[in-house]
C-alpha cells in the first residue's frame, strides 16, 4: 500500500497517547457523533451508484439493482460508497485505524482459520483503506438499526441493536489499550459466543456443532456443492447467470492470471499451490454491493478428484473511501485489499495473493470455502439481533486495536456511555435516509428510469 499506514509504531508514551486521544474530543466531541443532517449538496445516491455501475460488467448491474431493492437493508449492503461519500461530508476524529470500510452486521461472520480452529471476525475486505475508526462503527450501528427495522421491531428495539454494537466496540477497545502488543496481535472472539447464539437460533452450521472452545475445529472447506463428477474428472457445475463456465481464450487469459498470482505468495506457499493443477472456472455472481464486478471460481486438484481446492479471483476497484481521504491512493487495489486483510483480520487465508489481469484490472485470490455458520439477520428476534450486532462490535474494536493507536481511541471513547448513545442516535437517522434512499430506488425501478433483474 503506497499510503501511510496507520499500523505505524504511535508515537509517544502510553500517557502522552491517551492525552492525544482525549485532545481529539476538542475537534470533535462524542455527542456530535449523534448528528446526521443531509446536507443541501449531498450527492445524489442513485447517481453514485450508476458512477460505481459504469466500471462493472454491463448486463450484471440490473442484478444489483435488483438485488438492492429486496428491502431497505439489501439497499445499505449494496450502498457502501453512498454511505462513504455521508461519513466524509461531516468532520472526523482525525484517529486512524486500518478501515473494513463496509463494516456492516454480514460482513461479519464464522469461518476456519488455517490451522482449522473456529473464528469469527470481520470477512469482506474489498473497501479496507485507512481512514477514522468511528466510520467502521457508525456503518455497523447503522447496518444493526436498519436490520432491526426490516424485522419489524419496535423503535426501542431498533435503537438497543445500535447502541450494543457500539457500546461492545468501546468496551473491547478500552478492554485491549491495556494489553501488550503480541496479546492484542494473537486477540481472537471466543467462538463459544457465537456458537451459543448460532444454537439460539437454530442457524448453527459447523460452528454451532463443535465441541466449544477455541479448539472447535471447522467443518468441510470446499462447497462440493458447485461441483460434479464428469467423465471420471470434476467440473464446475453450470448454473447462469450465477455461475458460467468460462471456455477458450477466456480459460487461456484466466490461467496466465493464476501463474501470475503465484508470484505473490510467500515461498513455501507457492509449494503448497504447485502440488495442485489448474482444472476448471467459471464466472461467479454473488453478493449484493460487489455484483458486476469480475469475478471467477477457479477449481483446482491435488491428490484426486477427491482433494478439490476452489479459489476465487475477484475484480479489485477504488475503495469507496479512498476518495474522501487525502493521500489515500494505492497503487495496486489487489494489494490494497490483501495487506488490509493481513493486517485486520484475526486468521488470515493462506492463499491470499493479488495479480494484474487483461486490460490492467487489478485482481486479488483467496480461497473459496463454504460458511461455517450459516447466519442471516431476518426474523431474529431483538435480543438476538442486539446479541449480534455485540459479537460484531467486539470483532471490529480487536480488528482496530491492531491496526491503529488503541491507547488513543480507548482514551477518545472514555469511560462513560457517551460515545454508543451518540452513535446510537446516528444510526436511527441514517436508518431513515437509508429508507429514504431505498424508496428512490424502488421508485426509479417502477417508473422505468432503471432496469432491475430479480435473480435467485
């Protein structure tokens, strides 16, 4: 990454740090994080989103549109650069972390670490960029508020769904600015909270069966699912517009980008990735922000057709961020992408790696592996979603603490509520503008002014 890094030793002692932290509150106090005023130049959200539409594959942008229109929280998924371009028109902490930058309550979620062992955390890093932590904590709460009211709940319980993520982001924050470096580096989310809520709820997958405990071991890695067995060999199952097969030159073009993606791996890795051969691909639609950008599944073999490894290779474009903040310029989005999730995430995938493909697109790879909690917020009851929306807040405080001055942002949250009940406050009225924005586009549907596909 070619801007500065927020990860940088902080400067000073532990107490000249807190004082900074608290210094901060002068440039923005933490009752004005409750305001949110549209201001008279806001930009236009559909007008956004038809700038994002215009690098993305033609005839997958009406599946976007479609799929932003199922409902108000469908809509904030797939709006992270309206919400982006919001959080930049107001003043700011000036206190950097390492940004998911679309920190919202399904980016979120179970998966298996290398080694196998159960861990939640954050799981989407395609808009990570430096920038100030409270956006990451205010797209959460919003995220939670909106859910809340998709769910129907009532206007105390919409309001309790905000305030938990952010009240378990600042305990977790203030919890970490006491602990050593390599304790805050090796910090994981005991996976017995989440397996407990997945069992809540009947939604436990692998997670929910294991034995409890940070040992709980992961469930099966490949979705055998997308495959069959053809002609003694497996392939990749057809299914458009979710998944095409990709044939001739496309193929070509697609295995020259693997070869090229190997190089970014570390040494033994390219070892481990050299014991497998390049099989099958096929174009993957998925998502609901990301949809239209390129993206593939590339199947690979090692011992048999028994011993599948799947690889996505997905389009890296600007942060929505990046453009608000000034020196925020990568110049390789792949890698951008790739170093934020080292750097945040608590287990990173060892496949991990970034590449230039046709047309100099910016590529990054990491394994594809099948959820290891199965997890949607509709129809949990507020206790629930309010149970989330904390495990959430928790993952992303031990995501910021590693990447940013803990002992500031701890010292800038202080010890009080006052931080959570603002951020609270916040996340009810963009929930609004979010429905706001929702209906614009439901409108803009229904009067023809955009084409919208409603797929599986």
């Amino acid at each position: 990454m070619t801007s500065p890094s927020p990860a940088a030793r902080p400067a000073g002692s532990p107490d000249e740090r807190a004082r900074h932290g608290r210094a901060a509150r002068k440039r923005l106090s933490r009752s004005a994080h409750g305001r949110w005023i549209p201001g008279a130049d806001r930009p236009d959200p559909l007008a956004v989103l038809a700038g994002q539409a215009r690098t993305r594959v033609p005839a997958l942008v009406p599946v976007r549109y479609g799929r932003m229109a199922r409902s108000p929280f469908h809509f904030l998924r797939g709006s992270a650069a309206v919400m982006a371009a919001d959080l930049a028109a107001s003043e700011h902490t000036g206190l950097l972390v390492q940004l998911c930058g679309d920190a919202h309550p399904l980016n979120f979620g179970v998966f298996a670490a290398p080694d196998g062992t159960l861990l939640f955390d954050i799981d989407d890093f395609d808009e990570t960029c430096p920038g100030p932590f409270e956006w990451d904590v205010k797209r959460l709460a919003a995220g939670a508020a909106v859910a809340a009211r998709d769910n129907g709940h009532p206007d105390e319980a919409v309001r309790a769904a905000a305030l938990a993520a952010a009240e378990a982001y600042r305990r977790g924050l203030r919890r970490l600015a006491g602990r050593g470096e390599l304790d805050v580096w090796y910090e994981r989310v005991d996976p017995r909270d989440i397996a407990r809520l997945l069992r809540r709820t009947g939604r436990g997958g692998a997670a929910g069966a294991g034995p409890g405990g940070s040992r709980g071991r992961a469930g099966p890695r490949t979705p055998a699912r997308l495959t069959e067995i053809r002609d003694g060999t497996r392939r990749i199952v057809a299914g458009p517009p979710l998944l095409d097969p990709v044939t001739g030159a496309d193929l070509v073009a697609l295995r020259k980008v693997f070869h090229d993606y190997r190089s970014s791996l570390t040494e033994e890795r390219r070892v481990l990735l050299d014991r497998y051969r390049f099989v099958d691909a096929a174009r993957r639609t998925a998502g609901v922000g990301g949809v239209g950008v390129r993206c593939h599944v590339v199947l690979l073999e090692g011992r048999g057709a028994d011993d599948p490894l799947f690889l996505q290779i997905k389009e890296a474009e600007r942060s929505v961020v990046e453009p608000h903040l000034p020196g925020a310029a990568h110049a390789h989005h792949g890698h951008r992408v790739v170093a934020g999730q080292r750097l945040i995430q608590a287990g990173t995938d060892i496949f991990l790696g970034w590449t230039t493909g046709p047309q100099g697109r910016h590529y990054y790879w990491r394994q594809l592996r099948a959820p290891q909690g199965s997890f949607e917020l509709d129809g949990l009851t507020p206790h629930l979603l309010a149970s989330w929306a904390s495990l959430c807040g928790t993952a992303l405080a031990r995501a910021h603490a590693r990447s940013g001055d803990r002992i500031a942002i701890a010292a800038y949250l202080g010890g009080s509520d006052a931080f959570e009940r603002a951020v609270a406050t916040f996340a009810v009225r963009y929930a609004d503008q979010n429905a706001a924005d929702h209906a614009a586009l439901v409108a803009a549907l229904t009067d023809g002014t955009i084409t919208a596909v409603t797929d599986v």
